[in-house]
C-alpha cells in the first residue's frame, strides 16, 4: 500500500473516532424518562403573552429536577388544555397538536382572555400560561 492510501485511511479512522466520541449516547439511545428523571416541576413557556387576534403562538412546556436542572421529558405524557374567560362561548381557538408533543400551537378565534395549560404524565405536573388577546 502507498502512503498517500494509508494517511487517507488514517484521517478517516481519526475522523470516525472524533465523530463517535462527540456524538455521545443520547443521539443513539434515548434516555429512559421514567427511571432516571425526577420531575420537581413543570414551565409552560412563555409564562405570559399578548398576541393579535388572527396570529398563531408556539407554546413549549420544560421540566425541572428539584436542583432546577432543566430535564428531558417523554413528549408522549404530555397533553395540552385551553380554557377561555367566557365558559358559555364554547371552544374558540384551534391547538395544535393537543397531546404527544412538547411543544403546541395555539390560534385564538375571539378577542379575550384564555389560559393555555401543559399537563406531564397524566396531570400530575401541571402550568400554564396567560394569554391576551387583542
């Protein structure tokens, strides 16, 4: 073999252990939630908005261990819940995905106050946020 095919094939085992050492676990293997993770609580994020009507936001919902260390949650546990300041009014907003997802779209269809709540595994860890609508 010449030298030129044996430093090509050095530079790719190098390459390849670099690649394997910054990867880690995790992108590989996902961590199991249930026995490694305590949730202490949960964040819906943002906390508080005021939004146009007509305009559509993107809610997040994070756990915390009870150092405040933010920690993965199994988005198949979550679900989400909206409430308007008008009970009679019925459902006047649209959500999107209303459970399995971290994350949730929300788009209102009437002027007024909601709260949109984030619920982990089963409600037992439980927030929300205020939304103003203009």
């Amino acid at each position: 073999m010449n030298n030129q095919k044996k430093i090509n094939i050095l530079i790719f085992f190098i390459l390849g252990i670099f690649i394997i050492i910054n990867s880690g676990c995790t992108s590989i293997i996902p961590p199991d939630y249930d026995d490694n993770y305590i949730v202490s609580y949960v964040h819906v994020k943002p906390s508080s908005v005021t939004m146009q009507l007509g305009s559509s936001k993107k809610f997040e919902i994070v756990a915390y261990d009870s150092e405040n260390n933010l920690i993965p949650i199994n988005p198949a546990e979550v679900n989400w819940e909206v409430a308007y300041q008008c009970w009679a009014c019925g459902k006047v907003w649209k959500l999107s995905p209303e459970s399995g997802s971290k994350t949730t779209t929300f788009t209102p269809e009437k002027v007024g106050k909601y709260w949109i709540y984030g619920y982990y595994k089963d409600e037992v860890d439980y927030d929300y946020s205020v939304i103003n609508v203009e």
